[in-house]
C-alpha cells in the first residue's frame, strides 16, 4: 500500500486523490492550445486542392430539381422465393441468408415449412 501511495505522490496525486502542485516539466504545458487546433479541415482543403479523394471527378447536381419537390413515390416490397411462393420479411430474409452462407434449415424446420405452404 506504501508503494501505491508513493507512486501516486510521484505522479502528482495527493492522498485523497487531490492534485499536488507538480514543480517538473511545467515548463512544456502547452500555453497557446485550441480544440480546434485537432479539427481536420485543413485535411480536407489539402484533398479538394489536389483533386483527391474517394468522389474524384464528381462535380455533384447542377440543378436542385425543384420540378420533383412534392413526389412521394409508394413503393410496396413483394418477396418472392425460388417457386413463386409468397414470403414475408422475416422468410424472406433468413432464405436469402440461407442462400447467401450456403446452408439450409434443418430437416424439422423444411417438414415444417412444406406443411405450411400445403395447408396442413
């Protein structure tokens, strides 16, 4: 316990974990530092000044299609699986999981899904 205690005095912390005026390297404090001084917009200046970048060549919309301000499309999703049968989300997702891993259900959860496609 003495030594935890004497290390802390070391770092600067007091007994009951007040701070203790250091007298060492007070000298190196950083007197003139700004959050911003760890912004990186100087980074993305550099980028667009270069030409660089992942949108390299993308000049973006000339226009700011005003003509479409009040389009809604309806947009219904229909999942079908590989015979036409209708599928909700939840069966549509885990058959094309299954598809996408290469595996399949189990033996019981097929039985199970071609007695409720049949209606029994």
């Amino acid at each position: 316990m003495g030594a935890a205690l004497k290390m802390a005095m070391q770092k600067g912390l007091g007994c009951r974990g007040e701070e203790v005026k250091s007298t060492g390297l007070v000298h190196l404090k950083c007197k003139n530092y700004n959050i911003d001084d760890k912004s990186r917009d100087h980074e993305e200046d550099d980028r667009k000044r270069r030409g660089g970048g992942r949108d390299r060549g993308y000049q973006g919309p000339t226009s700011s299609f005003s003509e479409k301000k009040g389009y809604k499309p309806e947009v219904t999703l229909e999942y079908v699986d590989d015979t036409g049968r209708a599928m909700n989300a939840k069966e549509a997702f885990r058959f094309l999981s299954h598809k996408f891993h290469g595996k399949g259900s189990g033996k019981a959860k097929d039985r199970e899904e071609t007695e409720e496609s049949s209606g029994g």
